[in-house]
C-alpha cells in the first residue's frame, strides 16, 4: 500500500471535499443513485463525521485522498458497528489500500469493544446472481450459490474474513437486492 491512514476529520475541509468526490467516482457504475452528486456526497461524509463515529481516511504521498472508510455503532449495547462507505479511487484499486482502510476500521471498532462488524452492499446493476431474480424463492440455496458476475465487492468481503449473514430482497427497486455481510472481531 501506498498511502498513510488517519482520522478524517471536520476540520479537514479540503480532505471531505477529496472523500465526497471519491463517492460519486466510486460509486458510479455499482450503485449510480447512492451518491449522483456533490451536494450528496458531502452529506453522507458529514454524516460520518458526527460524533461517536470513525471515519479514516488513506493519503496518497501526495496528499491526496485515495480512499476512504467509515463506522457507526450499529445497536446491540455496542457489540455490532457498521463499515459504511468503503470506497478507494478507481485508479487506486487493487493496491491493497481497501484491505487496510477496513482492517484499520477493524482495529478501530475492537478496540472501542465491538464483537462484529457487518455491512451491506447492494447489487443494483446486475453483478451477482442475486439481482434480477425473486429472491423469496429458495433465497438460502441462492445466497449459497451465487455467482459474482460483474466484480461486486462481496468477493472482496470474503476475502478478507466476511461471510454473507443474508440478502434483503428488492432494497433498491424490484430484483436489486442489499447483501449483508458481517465478520466476528
């Protein structure tokens, strides 16, 4: 890996402006609703940085942002917190730089006492088995074969220690499922 991971914070205005944009890059051809624009993207990383949350950051050696990640308590009295966004810039994929930012994140909520993080990530443009088919039929044997036809992220996820937990059918729209993904700390 190529960057250094710190805190992204408020006060880091040129930085939250780098992490909206790798948002709407990020996000463009997986999930081109999640965040179409700037206005926003802004909102989501001010979301992540409320108060209670992580929100890190990987800085390229010239001080450019070239990734980014995100974690919030997910209820159960702390024991389950959220990875949510996860995005690296296109140009920067397969460097190993999501690996870190999520194992960063990792370290960050165990040491804040969390026993699972989960995630969900959608298939609102066709790249698993799982879009585009009812999913109410036999939703177990088809979770249990699917396919990864497109590169979604799921693979990644795997990879790195996550299993998939379950499938919320038609999240987005009719045949564009949510797949949850969570891995013990």
């Amino acid at each position: 890996m190529t960057a250094a991971i710190f805190d992204l914070t408020p006060d880091h205005v040129e930085a939250i402006q780098q992490a909206a944009e790798l948002l709407v890059i990020g996000f463009r051809e997986m999930a081109p609703d999640a965040w179409p624009d700037m206005n926003s993207a802004l909102e989501e990383v001010a979301d992540c940085l409320l108060p209670g949350r992580i929100c890190r950051m990987a800085v390229s050696s010239e001080g450019v942002v070239i990734g980014w990640i995100g974690g919030r308590e997910a209820g159960y009295e702390g024991n389950v917190w959220e990875l949510h966004p996860l995005v690296v810039h296109p140009d920067h994929q397969g460097q190993g730089i999501g690996r870190a930012l999520v194992r960063d994140l990792e370290d960050k909520v165990r040491q804040r006492g969390a026993l699972t993080l989960q995630l969900g990530s959608d298939d609102e443009t066709g790249m698993t088995s799982l879009s585009g088919v009812d999913l109410y039929d036999d939703l177990w044997e088809r979770i249990h074969t699917i396919q990864n036809i497109r590169n979604h992220p799921y693979s990644f996820y795997q990879k790195l220690g996550y299993t998939i937990i379950g499938v919320m059918p038609d999240a987005n729209g009719p045949g564009k499922p949510d797949i949850y993904m969570a891995k013990r700390l």
